[in-house]
C-alpha cells in the first residue's frame, strides 16, 4: 500500500496516465495530477478516493515544471513517486520528417522526462528514497517504421532510465521504465482513424492490424499498464531498478 506517499503523476488527464492515477489513488498515495487541461484534472481528481491536487504545466518548459513541482511540494510535501507518462506520438516517413517534429517529439516525450526528474530527485534523496517510473513504449525497445522521431525519443528515455538507476541506486531511489506495446488509447485511436483515412480499410479491420504484432493479439489496456506501475511504486519492488518492464503481451521479450 502507498498510504502517506505522496505521487506526481505526468500527462494524468486520460488514457494511461488518468488509469495510473485511479491505481495509485486506491492504493492510499496522495497525487498530484499534472497536465494542461485544468477542467479535466480537476474532474479526474474529484473521481478519486482521497484528498487529491492538479498542476498545470507544459513538461517540455523547465520554468513551468519547476513552478509546478514546487506548488506540488508546497501543498501536498515531499514527492516520494513520479510517474513521467506524459507523451506524444506524430507519423511520417524519415524522408519527410520535419526538424519541427523531430524536436517536438524529443521535447514532450524526452525532455519532458528529464526535466520532471531533475525537479523530482531532490525531494527524493532529502526524503531518503523514492520511485521514479518513466512510461516508455516497445518503441524504446525496438523499431518501427514511420515514426524515427517519436522511436529516438523513447530509446533516450530508456537510457535516461538506465543511466540515473546507477546513479541513485544506493540513495534508496529507483528508476524504471514501463514499456506498453499499442494500449487502448487516444493516440491509438488517432493512428486507426489515419490508417482508415489512408487505405479505406474499416476501423475494425484497422484496429486488428495494430493487434497482430502482439502475441495475444490483443490491444494492451491503460491499466495493464498501471498494474506494472504500481508494482514498480511498492515496497516489493525495492530490488528492481534500470528495468524496462515490456507490459505487450510478448512483442519484445
């Protein structure tokens, strides 16, 4: 259980991350739900067993993350979790990817990351320990076509992932990755919708395609993936650290 823990939660407004906040909330910990839509988390909060506050703040801008960390701390303590889910995926074949999408994936999906772990960390090592999981994607594991940016992106925070494991691996912190293959999602949705748009397939038929290269051949669920963070958060997972937790149904072994 994570009661009197206090949890910050990245891209909380739906999908993946509004599910790891409903796992974490039932656990007992406290959260900060932080994103860009005020209403949204303000609804998502109001949802949750517990007293709960939102933070509003573009992950990619080190000024609002700050700020936004520090409001967190002021009114809810010290963090002692940080789940870095906020993300952003585009398309486009390497040819045509622009440097615009090219830094915008870096920035939401990368950047994003360190800049809300550099904020985090301190709180943690004063505190004496803490979990850090950063929601990458098999796309960190392995390639896909049509997507380098948002592919190089998740690679980077596999290896943010690793590299900060070694560094706080004897300050009672740990640094893991969650890797969801294609999750039940808007992102998802919005792929489905343009491979309609682009081949005139039906949605189902769309939506099988993307479930093929999963050994279950199934869509992954947003809380499959917030099952495997709140293990990582636990007190059973104090041994795991620099992991890449592939939550695909055997895409990447």
């Amino acid at each position: 259980m994570l009661h009197g823990r206090h949890a910050l939660v990245t891209g909380a407004a739906r999908g993946i991350g509004a599910a790891i906040a409903r796992t974490l909330a039932a656990e007992g910990a406290t959260l900060t739900l932080l994103g860009r839509n005020a209403a949204t988390l303000q609804q998502l909060a109001a949802q949750l067993p517990g007293q709960h506050g939102i933070a509003l703040a573009d992950v990619a801008d080190p000024y609002q993350v700050n700020a936004a960390f520090a409001r967190a701390r002021a009114e809810r303590g010290a963090l002692h979790i940080l789940v870095n889910n906020a993300g952003q995926v585009e398309s486009a074949p390497f040819g045509k990817t622009t440097l615009e999408l090219w830094q915008r994936m870096l920035a939401v999906n990368l950047t994003g990351s360190f800049l809300c772990s550099q904020a985090a960390l301190p709180q943690m090592l004063a505190g004496g320990g803490g979990r850090i999981v950063n929601i990458a994607s098999t796309a960190a594991q392995k390639g896909y076509a049509y997507v380098s940016a948002y592919v190089a992106a998740k690679h980077g925070v596999l290896g943010l992932t690793r590299a900060l494991a070694l560094e706080v691996a004897r300050k009672g912190i740990t640094v893991n990755a969650v890797c969801p293959g294609y999750t039940e999602t808007d992102i998802l949705r919005e792929s489905v919708a343009n491979l309609v748009a682009k081949t005139g397939r039906s949605e189902a038929e769309a939506m099988a395609e993307f479930a093929g290269g999963n050994p279950q051949q199934r869509i992954v669920q947003p809380e499959d993936v917030a099952q495997a963070v709140r293990w990582l958060c636990s007190d059973g997972a104090s041994a795991v650290t620099g992991q890449a937790i592939s939550v695909s149904g055997g895409e990447v072994m």
